[in-house]
C-alpha cells in the first residue's frame, strides 16, 4: 500500500526536491504551495519524469490562518490517511510586515503555519502507528533567544533575527509535541538542510536579497543535497520510532541549549496557541 506524504513549501527548492525523490520511491503526495499554476506544472513534471500517478496539488497561503485552515479541511476531504506530514514552508523577511491575520509574516509563515496546520491535520496521523511529522529547521537557530514578550518582533523588528528565532521555535515546537503525543505512535523530528541555492530570499529587496545572492554563490550547497535529510527522515526505516530529534546530514545531532528548556517550550505553545485562537477562525 503506497504511503502518502504531505509537503508544504512543495514547488520550489528543497521542497520540490524532496516531492521528486518521494516519487521515484512510489509515495502517494500531496503538494502544497501559493501558486497554483506553478503547482499544477510541477505535478505534470513530477509525473513526466517519475510516471507516479498519485501527485496532486493544493493550494494555500500558509501566512494566513484562515488558508491554513482550508487547507486542513480539504486535505481531509481528500485522504483517509496521511503517514508524513514535512512542514517544509517557510521564508526570510528584511522588512517587517504585518499579514492580514495581524501577525508579523515570518514568524506566521515559518512557526504559527506548522503549529496550527500540524495540530489540525495530527488526527490523520493518529489512525495508523508510525506516522511522522517532520520540521524543517535551520541552523540558524543556534544564535537565537526567545522572547516570549515580544513574540512577534513588533518592538524592534530584525529580518535576519526574526527568522533564526523562527528557526529556534520550529524546534522547540517539535520537542514540545514529542513530549505532549509521545503515546500516539506519531514521531516528531526536525532538521537542518544545510545552506542551500534555492530561492530563498529572493522575496526580497536591495542589500538583503544582494547579500543573501552572494553568500549562496560563495556557500550554497545545491538542493539535492538540501533535500537529502528530508528524503532520509520522511522515508528511511532507520529512523522509525525515533522521535524528538533534530537532525543534521542524516544524523541526530545536538540543538542549541535554549532549544531544550522544556519551560520555554510549554510556554511557547501556550501563547502560540493563546494568538491564533485570538483570530476564532470557524
């Protein structure tokens, strides 16, 4: 019986990647992304290249609540099951911007859309043992704080600050839910793709995107090897059981030390959980 993995950020970059390795291994997917014509093509080359049948698109805006919660609803509508779900979405904002939800956008797109998505979806992980979620984190985690008071940055707004600590809470998000699901046969993992050319931070302007352009050409890693922890944690039996890890080139390797204050991680869901409740999305 095919597995069906379900991958956001699933038409550009690592995502995409990952969406083509799943295909060659005959994994049913559902691919999501905010551009449906983009969508669409890569669905007609993921299926010309692998001759995998079971791809389909689905679109959603993962920066706003509400598409979040469409998504769910349809994604529940379309399969009895998923067994990996690969938080995968996510972004850099220079710029601090507000999304129509009232949430700063970066920390809305890379840690509010896992949490809500994941905690919409986890039902259809339950139905059979051995479901997965993974995270995809960063690296970039390791220079960050939280600051619970100041979630959003609304204070005193950094681009590059914001998503390390949005890269800190994918993580602490992945503990905390291995620690609250440890007995429903669901493991939870995150990990760090490394520094990839992909398109990440082209969305934005002048010296960010510049800068972020020439670090890739002088760093960048190139997305097959972006992907390839991806691949290993969604589909590798090495890995079954194994919950509550983050890993680094297919090994589990230590996080920052904040990311393991287990206080920090319980408070984080909570006032998670406090915002996007605030927005009483039916």
């Amino acid at each position: 019986m095919k597995k069906t993995c379900l991958i956001t950020g699933a038409t550009d970059g690592i995502g995409k990647q990952t969406a083509l390795e799943l295909a060659h291994m005959d994994y049913s997917l559902a691919l999501v992304g905010r551009n449906s014509d983009k969508g669409d093509a890569v669905v007609s080359e993921l299926i010309r290249e692998t001759g995998n049948e079971f791809i389909q698109f689905h679109y959603a805006d993962m920066s706003s609540m509400k598409s979040v919660k469409e998504l769910a609803n349809e994604i529940q509508r379309s399969y009895d099951t998923i067994d990996i779900l690969l938080n995968n979405a996510g972004a850099y904002f220079s710029q601090f911007k507000l999304t129509d939800d009232g949430f700063e956008t970066t920390i809305a797109l890379n840690h509010f859309a896992y949490f809500y998505f994941t905690e919409l979806i986890l039902d259809m992980l339950k139905v059979d043992s051995g479901g997965r979620v993974i995270n995809v984190a960063s690296g970039a985690h390791k220079k960050a704080k939280l600051e619970l008071n100041d979630l959003q940055m609304k204070n005193e707004y950094k681009g590059w600050t914001a998503y390390m600590r949005s890269k800190l809470m994918n993580i602490m998000f992945t503990y905390e839910c291995h620690h609250r699901f440890s007995d429903s046969g669901v493991t939870f993992n995150c990990l760090h793709p490394g520094f990839v050319d992909s398109s990440f931070g082209n969305n934005n302007l002048g010296f960010a995107k510049k800068s972020i352009n020439i670090a890739k050409t002088l760093f960048a890693i190139d997305v097959v090897k972006g992907a390839r922890t991806s691949v290993y944690l969604s589909s590798s039996d090495d890995v079954a059981g194994i919950s509550g890890k983050y890993f680094y080139k297919c090994k589990a390797v230590q996080s920052s030390k904040v990311s393991y204050i287990e206080e920090d991680q319980k408070k984080l869901w909570d006032a998670t959980e406090e915002l996007i409740n605030s927005l009483q999305i039916n």
